[in-house]
C-alpha cells in the first residue's frame, strides 16, 4: 500500500479489502458430494444452511458496528456527574389547623446522570402524614413510596441535564405537648427550601424561634431535621367584648400582561389578575373598544362566561376555603394591526373595578423594526416579576417591559413608536 495515501482512508481501504478476502475464502471452499439418496437432503438440514450478502451491505455492517464502538468508547469517555440527581428547590406553603397543618409544594429536580434511572428522596412520610392526590402527568419522571419515603424516578437520555416541576399536597397531623400542637416535615436535601405559614390569629400563635413574621403570613426556617412547626390554640377571652375584624378590602396584587404581535397584524393577549379578598366578592373588567374576550380561567381552570356589552361579570371565592388568594386570566384578542415603514402602536388594556396594586406588560413584538416607548399610563421598567400563564404561547420577537403601580379607575394603556431596521440592510455600491 502507498505511503502517501492519506491515513484517514486506510481504515476504509483495509476494512474493504477484509470483507473482500472473506467473499473470496468463502467462495474457495470445496463443495461436498451429496450423499446418497433424494438429491438435497441432508441428515442436519442447519449444516447445509448458507446465505449470500450484497457486498454494499457487507460493509453498511462493518460501519454500523464501527459507530457502535465509537459511541460506546465516547460514553465511557464522559465523566459522571458528582451526583446522579439534586432536588433544586422545595417550596412549601401551609395552613394552621386545629390538629394538623395542611402543607401545598411546588417542587423541582433536575436529573444529571446519562442513561440510567436515578431515585431521589422528596419526602419523609411520617406517622401522621396523609398524601393527597399525587400528580398524575410528570412528563419524564414518576412518584413511588418506599421505606417509608416518597421518591422520584427519572430517567434521561444523553445531552444536557433535564428538570421536572410539580406539586403535592398533603397532611401533616399533630401531636399534642401539653397545649403545644407540633408536626414535622423532613424533605429531601434541597439546594434552595422554604416554608410560609398562614396563620389565623385570632385562633392560634405560632412558637418557637425559628419563626419571623412577614407581612401577610409567618416565614418558619428549617432545622438539621427539616421544618419544626410548633403552634397553640388561643383560648376564647371573655373578659372583653370581642371586636370583630373588619373584611379584607378586595384587592388586585398584581396583573401581568403577555402580548405576542406577528408581522402579519395578529395579536394576542394573556391577561393575569393575582387577587386578595376575603368571603364572596363580585369582580367587573370592561373591556376597551376593539378587544375582544375568547377565554377567562378562574383559579387555572376555564370558566363558561358572558358579557353585558363590553363589561364581564364575575363572582368569586378564593382558591381555597379558608384562604384570601385567587387568580383569574383572560384571552384577549385586539383587532389586526397594521404595519408600515414607521408608525404608532397603541394598546390599551382592561379596567377592572378591584384597585391593582401593580401592572407588568411584557410585550413581544416583530425584530423587523426598532421601538421606543411615546406615551401612556405605563412607563418602561428594567424588571418585572416572571408570571406563568394557563394559556401557554410562544413569545418571539423583541420584548419590550412596562409597569405603572396603584391602578384603579381606569386601564392601562401604553404608546409605542417603531421604524424599520434598516441596520446591515443597505450596501454602499463600490
């Protein structure tokens, strides 16, 4: 073979010529005679059983187990992650009841380990600990129970570390020390773990020092062994005359808007109210002319509705009984816009009768033109608080953020300019 063939090419050169003397050894081997008898029966049928290949798929076999080797030789060069998963936050929020606390979690992992199953303890099931229902849909993972723990099961094919998010419900039944009721709560070792209590006052005080009070509700810090929770039933006082508390006034905490805008003129709106109040309250939203209703969720879950011209009426109780927190979400759909080389866009947002605290806008918009912000209630911001829509869309294009605080008695509105980038769209001649 010449020394100046390149050496990539030897190996084809020589892993054709092997499957070429194996045709040909296989050919030179000396036929023997049938014996006697019916001609082409054999006593082991198997011996006489041959096979001829194509000698294009002779070598399609030689580079199949070639690339097999390959990919096994590359997996073994990968070095394991340090662990095979980690619980990357546990947030945990519950309600004080007489004899139990009732804890909600929103959890996420994230698996490192390629090409295996891995476990991951989430939580330790105590004596008093009642599950609710499990969630039923974690794409890529599943939930099991063994020793005595609550544990993940996921699996992951090569590439970059994948994450799961779902919550639970549960449980966790007291008991009693003298006048303090207690429960625990161990989860598994998480990077980030935190749990917010909300506290009926006028029933019972939370103890012990690992608890800070917050403004709407009593943040409890983990000890080596997880959360400690210790609390007590206040007894009635009848000395004094009990005054009553008066109702939370209902309140918008926070509205977010998602609005995706195509080039072709489509645009769409995701509309997020996050609310306070106590009790049943009625909640109105007029709608501004040319925007149209096609969808209101009520607590993550779409709701049948109808309008009284362009005003929506709803009545509403919180998410939970017992709670103040509710959310409502409405789909909204503009009439077409129309875009030339420069002009002006104008939205203009719902008014809802309950006072918002604070409007985030996040607007995505077509790359094809530049955008400066021109007038409206609602001024540019550098930062606003993410917000997960039930209604999930894409958002391409650029996006552009406002915010306007203390909002009542009229909706939002926002102006922009745009004109065509035209930025690396022109060539000087030579």
């Amino acid at each position: 073979m010449s020394e100046s063939m390149p050496k990539s090419r030897r190996p084809q050169i020589v892993t054709i010529l092997s499957a070429l003397l194996l045709l040909a050894a296989a050919s030179a081997l000396p036929v023997a005679a049938e014996p006697a008898g019916s001609p082409g029966e054999s006593d082991n049928p198997e011996a006489d059983a041959r096979a001829s290949m194509p000698l294009d798929d002779v070598l399609e076999l030689y580079r199949e187990r070639d690339t097999a080797v390959a990919k096994a030789r590359e997996l073994e060069r990968t070095p394991r992650p340090p662990v095979d998963a980690v619980l990357d936050r546990a947030e945990l929020r519950g309600r004080l009841l007489d004899d139990a606390l009732e804890i909600t979690a929103k959890l996420r992992l994230t698996v490192l380990a390629e090409g295996r199953w891995v476990k991951l303890p989430l939580l330790r099931l105590g004596p008093g600990t009642q599950l609710g229902e499990l969630p039923g849909n974690v794409r890529g993972a599943a939930l099991t129970l063994e020793d005595g723990e609550l544990i993940a099961v996921a699996k992951k094919a090569a590439g970059d570390p994948v994450s799961f998010s779902f919550e639970l419900s549960w449980l966790e039944r007291a008991t009693l020390d003298g006048e303090i009721r207690r429960a625990r709560i161990t989860t598994g070792p998480a990077t980030l773990r935190s749990l917010r209590v909300d506290v009926e006052e006028s029933l019972f005080r939370l103890e012990g020092g690992n608890v800070q009070r917050e403004s709407e509700d009593f943040r409890v810090f983990p000890g080596d062994r997880g959360f400690d929770v210790r609390w007590r039933r206040l007894r009635p006082k009848t000395a004094k005359r009990v005054v009553e508390r008066p109702p939370v006034e209902p309140v918008v905490t926070q509205a977010h808007l998602s609005t995706v805008a195509t080039l072709e003129g489509e645009v769409h709106h995701r509309l997020r109210y996050d609310l306070r109040f106590e009790g049943t309250r009625d909640l109105t939203v007029e709608l501004p002319p040319g925007l149209r209703l096609e969808r209101v969720y009520v607590h993550e879950r779409s709701v049948p509705f109808e309008l009284d011209g362009a005003t929506l009426r709803l009545q509403l109780e919180p998410a939970r009984a017992g709670d103040r927190l509710g959310r409502v979400e409405l789909s909204l759909r503009p009439n077409r816009a129309a875009y030339h080389l420069s002009g002006e866009l104008l939205f203009s947002l719902p008014k809802a009768s309950w006072p918002i605290n604070h409007f985030y806008a996040r607007l995505h918009l077509p790359s094809v033109f530049d955008y400066r912000w021109s007038g409206g209630s609602m001024a540019p911001t550098d930062a606003a608080p993410a917000a997960d829509f039930t209604e999930a869309l894409p958002a391409p294009g650029d996006e552009l953020v406002f915010h306007q605080p203390l909002v009542h008695g009229s909706g939002p509105t926002v102006r922009i300019s745009y004109d065509i980038d035209l930025e690396g769209q022109i060539f000087a001649g030579p």
